[in-house]
C-alpha cells in the first residue's frame, strides 16, 4: 500500500465540525462566565447615579467638617460582639443616640446585615453577631447631636470571627 492511499482527505464538512467546536467552546465559556457573575454581584453600586453625582460635594463637605472634630472611633468585632465608640479630641466619650451598622461584602449583596446597635455598660454601643471569615465593609452612621450623622466606614478582615 501506498502512503497516499492512507491519508485521508480534509473536506468542507471536517472544516464545519471545526467551526462548531471552536464556536461551541467559546460560546460555553461565555455563558458558564456570565451565569457565574450574575450570580454572584449584581452590579449595583447606587441606585441613581444622577443623584449620587449631585449629593457628592455635600457629602465631602460633610466629611471635612466630620474630620475636624479630631475624634476616634473604635471598632471591635470579635467572634459573637461587634461595639463601637467614639472619642472627641479630649479622649473623652462621645455620647452616642443612635447607632446603625451595615455590614457588606464588597462583591455581593446576599451576606449583607444591618444592624441597630445598643448601649453597652462600657460606654460603647454593641450587638452580638458572627461574621464568616473574609472581607467585609462595615458602614456606622451614629447620631452624635450633630446636625448630620457620624459616618465612618472601614474595610475589614474577619478570621476566626476576629477583626484583623
């Protein structure tokens, strides 16, 4: 037998199959890569960017004003306990009214907890929680009497529901 008589020939329905394959791979990928981001982060970063545009100068004068009254807050989560407190630039307490947390991932929405915290006998204000291992944004906004909320926010490692 002749070498030539063994090889086979590469027809138009051999380059279709290539063709199907190679499409058919990329479009796989693209759709397991888009069920897979859809479910994980929707995206949203506000609601009205119009809005957030117009609110931005407001609240940068507020966070001028806000670090010009040289207080420290402190913040502390620990395996069943998040507290925070603030202190004036005396290193005394800051009475707080109201304290709200809103604890996030920074990539998705379904892990996301609010909370209201109370005042504790130390002087802070507290809420028992456990939060996973990981990263997580924890949002305070604590009426201090001023005419705006005090708002800090902070980005955060959790390991053995420990703030690192």
């Amino acid at each position: 037998m002749n070498k030539a008589q063994h090889q086979r020939e590469f027809t138009g329905r051999h380059m279709l199959l290539v063709m199907f394959g190679f499409f058919g791979v990329i479009i796989a990928v693209n759709v397991t890569m888009a069920v897979l981001a859809s479910r994980s982060w929707t995206g949203l970063v506000v609601g009205n960017t119009y809005v957030a545009s117009q609110e931005f100068n407001e609240r940068t004068d507020r966070g001028r004003r806000q670090q010009a009254l040289g207080w420290q807050a402190a913040l502390a989560v620990e395996p069943t306990r998040l507290s925070y407190s603030l202190t004036d630039a005396k290193g005394e307490l800051v009475p707080l009214e109201r304290v709200e947390v809103l604890l996030h991932r920074p990539v998705s929405g379904h892990e996301d907890t609010d909370l209201i915290l109370q005042p504790a006998a130390d002087g802070a204000h507290a809420a028992d929680i456990s939060l996973e291992d990981g990263t997580w944004i924890v949002e305070v906004e604590a009426d201090a009497g001023l005419e705006f909320p005090y708002r800090d926010v902070r980005r955060i490692q959790v390991r053995d529901g420990v703030m690192r």
